[in-house]
C-alpha cells in the first residue's frame, strides 16, 4: 500500500494560529505532509518566502506536531506540478468562510481535472475562525500585538522589528 501524501499549501504570510491548526489535523490524517509556503501573484507578500518558510519550520517544532511534515517553497508552475512531484494525491485547505469555498472550489476541479489531485476542506477550530494572515498583517503594521493570533515565533519575530519589511 502506497503512503497516503498530502499538501497544505498557502502563502504563510505569515503563518497563523488558524494554519497551525489545520496543519496539525492534516499530519494526523496523512501518513506525510508538505506545508507548501507559495507565491501569490494576487497578493503584496510582507514577509519573502524563505522566511515564512523558517518560521513556519520553527513554529511546527514549537507546537510539537508530529508526523512526517516537511515545509517546503513553491514560486515557480503549478501547484499540481509539485503535488505530482512529490506523490501527493490530496491537497488541504482551510476554510474559515463561504467566501473561502467560493473561491477555493474553481481551483479544486481544475486542479482534479490537471492532475487528479484531490483537495479535502478543513473548517477551523471556531477560536480560529475570522483571523486571516491579512488581518494580522494590518494588526502588526499599526503596532497591535499579535500574539493571540500566530505562533510564538511569528510573534517573537514581528515584535522585533520585522513589520517594516
């Protein structure tokens, strides 16, 4: 029986409590996970890939998830393209809202339809429900404390400074 492959993929910017959830979920469904940190051409990123990447890593070990969870970087093609690489055949999303489904369906059938990847939904815990990675972006950059939302090292990080970037 071949391993059952997932990945989280997301922009992490930057990785929230609400991420972590679905990610720890998601390691206990699958015998290996890629936390996929993409570019989204759609969005202005305030944090550069590698260190969303650094701390998605450090907060995972952090918060003790367990399982076989690798993060990785994704800027170039498709995500399908990785997914096929890796072995995946699930791809897992977090939904907090109808509006996360209205826009996260169109690219589950196109992704099915390119590569036969299949993308399961994950609600929120409800605690986690209406904090996005944008609304902590706009938190920070006012100089609010953000801690409640993200974990301890995204926090520790964005209080020393890093909101300027």
């Amino acid at each position: 029986m071949s391993p059952r492959i997932a990945v989280v993929p997301g922009s992490f910017d930057p990785p929230t409590r609400g991420h972590l959830d679905v990610i720890r979920r998601a390691a206990g469904l699958f015998d290996q996970l890629h936390v996929l940190v993409v570019h989204n051409p759609g969005k202005e990123a305030m944090l550069p890939i590698a260190q969303r990447q650094a701390l998605l890593e450090q907060s995972i070990q952090d918060e003790g998830i367990e399982g076989d969870v690798i993060v990785a970087a994704w800027s170039m093609g498709l995500l399908v393209d990785y997914a096929t690489d890796v072995g995946a055949q699930v791809l897992v999303k977090g939904i907090r809202s109808q509006v996360d489904v209205a826009y996260e369906t169109p690219m589950a059938i196109v992704n099915r339809d390119l590569a036969h990847v299949e993308t399961v939904f994950l609600l929120p815990d409800p605690s986690h429900a209406l904090v996005s990675s944008s609304l902590v972006r706009q938190v920070a950059a006012l100089g609010g404390d953000v801690s409640p939302y993200v974990p301890a090292a995204v926090a520790r990080f964005l209080d020393t400074g890093a909101r300027g970037l």
